[in-house]
C-alpha cells in the first residue's frame, strides 16, 4: 500500500460513533448546509418503508432536523414501492417525470443523476433501498464528516457483508462483496492505487457535496459507484475523500449471472477512464442450461454516461429559481 493511503487511512477513516448527533446538529446550524436524502428505488416494497420511517424518526423530528428532505426515486417499479414509500413519509418522484427532454435508460445511476434534479440539499447523500436491519447511522455517519470538517466532500459507507445463502449460517462478517472482491479492489489497486484504502469502494451509501456531484460525470448503470469515485479523486484529490464505518449491511444478494453483468459494467466503467480510444466489445455472453444443453445469452454492457449536471441547461435554472 502507498504511503500516502496509509497517512490517509489514519486522518479519513472513522467510525459513525466518532461524531454524536449533537455534534452534527450543531455544526449544521453554524453552516447553515442542507443535508437531502435519496433511496433509488426498483420494486423494494419489502424494505423501503421501513428505511424511509427509519431516517423520518430518528433524523427528521423537531428535536433531530438532520435531514431536510427525504426523496424515493421510483425507477419504474411495478410492485407497490411507489405506495408504501409515500405512506412511510418519503416524497416520491417516478424517474421518468425527470428530464422529459431526455428520455431515461434503466440503471441506477440513471436515477442517481436525475436525484440531483429533484433535491436541494448542500450535502446528497444516496442509501440503497434493499437494506434490511437499516440503522439511520448509514445516513448520519457518511454525513458527518461534510458537516464537521470543510475539506471532506465525498464519503463512503464501510461495514461488514455477510453473505446469507438461504438462510444458512456459514457466510462470515467478510463475505459479501464477491463483485468488490474480484473486480473492483484488482482494478482500483491496479489502476488507481490511490483508492486501495477504500473498504467498500462498490458500496451504495455515500455522501458527498452537491458542488462535487454537479461536475462529475454519471455511469448509467452498475458502474456510477467506481466512476464517481475514480472521478472525485481526479477533481477533487485523495485528502477529500473518506470513509466512516457504520456497522453491518444487511441486503439482497444477486445471482450469478447479475454479478456477471455488474463486473462487465463496472470492468467497462474502468476501461473508459483508462483509455478511452481503446475500447473492447461492450457485450458480454453468458450460459444457462437449457432443455438442450447451454444456451448463451447475450447481454449489452453499460456503456452510457451522463454528462455532468452542472452542464444540463435544466438544472443551471432550477438553481438560480
């Protein structure tokens, strides 16, 4: 590991107890700064109220305004998310009332970049809506450090995974995380050594400045979360980005083949950054059994970028309104 990741895994890595709410709470009223709160969303009736009436309770009442807004974008559900997400508190915006200029492409950080749109907040910070057991100290941890230290502007989420394969015991605190593990971590300390420090550089909690995420570029699918964070790096430099430990993280595994297509887009997400005149085949081919035997299917790889917001003509005039 460099050097300069060992300093900083010293001076920007903590833990969410490091920082009590009457802390944060004081230093967002010295600041003045907004903090919004945004769970995209594709069909997570199961668990999204449960995050949504999590964060109203604990970090959205009179006595804890640490949240000002608390946003759903539904990415086109077709199970009840939409409806239980507004009857646990949350304002909930459909992805495709956003932009109508530009019709949307599915991925979730199609949804990421159209949140920007829809919110207000100084401080964004993103939760993905499939947690289970959520705690709200996924949300005041990663903003924390924006409140309280002026030269953060960008902060992950790290935590334990384990990895439940039905409900069987055996997937330890370090087993989750296999896209992390063997993709994300070989090309970030490969490419980017850098980053080598960042526990859970996949994760879906993070925070960051809105006047970061404006001039960063958006991967439209699987690879927003190692974009944005190969991208702040470059704009804003190591010593602006953290990490706060909040725990365990308790989710949906995927199967297999939707790991495959992640690792595609997030290998395809890297690619473009290293080179971009050199590109492979954005397609990827996988096998499952049919009656006759294996049968490839073939899917296309992420390869859409959104540019970055502060260049969308709708969004420089929604904040001078």
């Amino acid at each position: 590991m460099l050097e300069e990741v060992e300093r900083w895994l010293g001076r920007r890595s903590w833990s969410a107890t490091d920082r009590p709410l009457t802390q944060l709470l004081e230093a967002k009223r010295l600041s003045g700064r907004t903090v919004s709160v945004v769970l995209p969303a594709l069909d997570e009736e199961a668990t999204v109220g449960t995050i949504v009436a999590a964060v109203r309770a604990a970090l959205m009442t009179e006595e804890v305004p640490l949240v000002d807004e608390l946003v759903v974008l539904d990415s086109g559900s077709t199970d009840r998310t939409a409806e239980v997400a507004a009857a646990a508190g949350a304002r909930v915006v459909a992805r495709d009332s956003i932009l109508p200029r530009l019709p949307a492409v599915p991925g979730k950080g199609e949804v990421l970049w159209r949140s920007l749109l829809v919110t207000r907040g100084d401080i964004v910070c993103f939760v993905d809506a499939d947690l289970r057991e959520f705690s709200p100290t996924f949300v005041s941890g990663i903003v924390g450090p924006l409140l309280t230290d002026p030269d953060v502007q960008f902060v992950k989420a790290m935590y334990d995974r384990p990895l439940e394969t039905g409900g069987a015991p055996g997937g330890g605190p370090g087993q989750g995380g296999r896209v992390t593990e063997l993709v994300a971590r070989p090309l970030l300390n490969l490419h980017w050594p850098q980053l080598a420090g960042f526990v859970q550089p996949l994760g879906g909690e993070y925070a960051a400045r809105r006047s970061l995420l404006e001039r960063l570029p958006f991967p439209v699918g699987y690879g927003v979360e190692l974009g944005l964070l190969v991208d702040a790096l470059h704009t804003v430099g190591l010593d602006a980005l953290a990490q706060v430990d909040v725990g365990v993280r308790k989710h949906r595994h995927q199967d297999g083949q939707a790991l495959g297509r992640m690792a595609a887009a997030i290998y395809r997400t890297a690619q473009l950054r290293l080179a971009r005149g050199h590109l492979v085949r954005p397609r990827l081919t996988q096998f499952v059994r049919g009656e006759n035997g294996f049968v490839p299917r073939t899917s296309d790889v992420d390869t859409e970028e959104r540019p970055p917001m502060a260049d969308v003509p709708e969004y420089t005039a929604s904040r001078a309104a």
